[in-house]
C-alpha cells in the first residue's frame, strides 16, 4: 500500500509542475492578444482605406490593368495558407489548414490548377507528410509579423499574377487565415484578394443616385494601379497576417486554460486516491496492531 501512495505523489508532482507549465503560457498568451488585437485595429482602417482607393481609380478609369480584369476562363489559382509556427494552440492550425482544403477541392472542381504558398511550420510539416507540392514557404514569425514579412510574402504572389499563365503564372489569388472575431471566436475564412472584385457604389441603399467623384490621373490610370495595387496586397496580406497571429495567442490562450482546469482536476482526484490509500493503510496497520495485541492477550490466557 505505501508503494501506492508513492505512485500517486510522483504523479501529483509531475502533474503540478505540468500546471504551472500551462498557468504561465496562458497568462503569456493573454498579454499577446492585447498586443496583437491593437496591431490589428490599426491596420484594418489603413488595408480598407487603400482598398477603396484601389477600387476608385479601377471603377474610374477604363484601363484594362491585369490586377483588375477577369479572366475569361481562368485556369490556374494560388492559394496562401497562414498557420502558426507552434502548437498548443488547440484547433488553430487544423481548421485553417482544413479551409484551405476546402477551397482547393471547389477550384479544382471548377477545373483550374492550384498553386499552394504556405506561411507558419504547421502547414509546412502537414503538406511534407503528404507529399503535397509546395509553390513557396515562409515561417518563424506567425505570432509577431512584421510588415516586411508581409511583403516579401507578396512578392512572388504578384509577380506569379503579373506572369502568363502559360509561363507559369495564375489567374487568381486567394488567401486562408483565420480571423479574429473576439476573444472566445475565432474563424478560418478564405479571401480573393486578386482579381480586385470592383463594385460600383453609385447608388445608396435608398435607391437615389449618389454624385459620383471626378478623377485625374497623373501620369495614367494605369501607374496609378501599378504603384497602389502592390501596397493593396501587401496591406490585405499583413492585416491577415496579424488577424490570425491574433487567433493564434486566443486559441493557445483557451487551450492552456483548459489544460491547466484538467491538471487541477487531476491533481485533486490523485489526491483523494492517495488520502483513500493512505487511510487503508492505517486501517490495515491498525488492524495488524489489534490482531496481534488479541493474539498475545491469548497466548498468556492459555499459558496461565
């Protein structure tokens, strides 16, 4: 019975020293989110910004700029997968990774090849277990991206764009990320981000025509899309970037708080097991004592 009891000690400590483990990166993850949910509520304004101003020199102008038109019949997609460089983040990764599997069987239903660029060690680690091809990778700041990470994620995404489809480029550009709702929600999600979809916003929802802004364009419509449509990219790219680092501390946050509920539930469930064994062997030591004090009392009645 003693050997019991030392069985469940070590495992109360082993467990204990797994919960303090687990309580210092749920308070780690908790003072990330602040951080990353105000770098999301600065970019945000700054990506929806630039992309009105895309679209007003898109809907005000007729150049045919190839960010802009629709392809007739497009037949090559490019996918940009974000996860995170670690684990112990629960779900996180396995629902963005499953989103992006999702929007990879309807491109392929829709009969167009699909080109995968991956960002963060998990999506990288899931499609080299199943030797799927990779276009691109990037990884090692899924929870503090920079600005400059987001452009040089953009780059060969533009520039496979810009490329005829015939020498390797694509049609279209989507992105996978999951983006930050609140604190308890989090939800992967899938974007077009090229061809920029334009809609013309002309007329309120009252129905009453609205007065529609002249522009000029210095030198032309189409260097004005040349220089604003890298930066929309890049600014959709990071904004996503930083929604999902956000996601990211939240779901690592929730899964260490769950982790360290159960530690304490185990702990005071081996706890009651080992107070359980310990009163059974002082029962039993008890009753050894009585016993053999009875037999003793015998052994001296029968002698006398």
């Amino acid at each position: 019975m003693g050997a019991q009891i030392r069985v469940y000690k070590r495992r109360i400590k082993s467990v204990t020293a797994t919960k303090k483990i687990t309580k210092a990166m749920e308070m780690i993850a908790a003072s990330r989110i602040v951080k990353a949910q105000r770098q999301v509520d600065a970019s945000s304004p700054y990506a929806d910004e630039l992309t009105r101003a895309v679209t007003a020199v898109a809907t005000g102008s007729n150049t045919k700029h190839p960010l802009t038109t629709e392809v007739d019949q497009p037949t090559r997609a490019a996918v940009l997968l974000i996860t995170s460089d670690r684990g112990l983040a629960g779900g996180y990764s396995s629902n963005a990774i499953k989103a992006a599997d999702r929007l990879t069987e309807r491109l392929r239903a829709e009969g167009k090849e699909v080109l995968h660029y991956l960002v963060g060690r998990k999506a990288v680690a899931y499609y080299s277990f199943r030797d799927r091809a990779v276009t691109d990778s990037w990884t090692g700041f899924s929870d503090s991206p920079q600005y400059a990470n987001a452009k040089a994620v953009a780059t060969p995404l533009i520039e496979s764009v810009l490329k005829e489809t015939a020498e390797g480029g694509v049609d279209e550009l989507y992105v996978v990320f999951t983006e930050f709702v609140s604190m308890m929600t989090q939800t992967p999600v899938d974007r077009r981000l090229l061809p920029l979809a334009v809609s013309d916003k002309s007329v309120s929802t009252d129905k009453q025509p609205q007065a529609r802004a002249q522009y000029e364009f210095e030198p032309s419509a189409e260097g004005v899309l040349d220089a604003l449509l890298p930066r929309y990219v890049e600014s959709r790219i990071y904004n996503a970037m930083l929604q999902a680092a956000a996601s990211e501390h939240a779901a690592r946050r929730r899964a260490m708080k769950s982790a360290t509920d159960n530690a304490e539930d185990l702990i005071k469930s081996l706890t009651r097991l080992a107070n359980a064994a310990r009163q059974a062997d002082i029962t039993q030591e008890i009753s050894e004592i009585v016993g053999g004090a009875s037999a003793l009392a015998d052994a001296n009645a029968g002698s006398d």
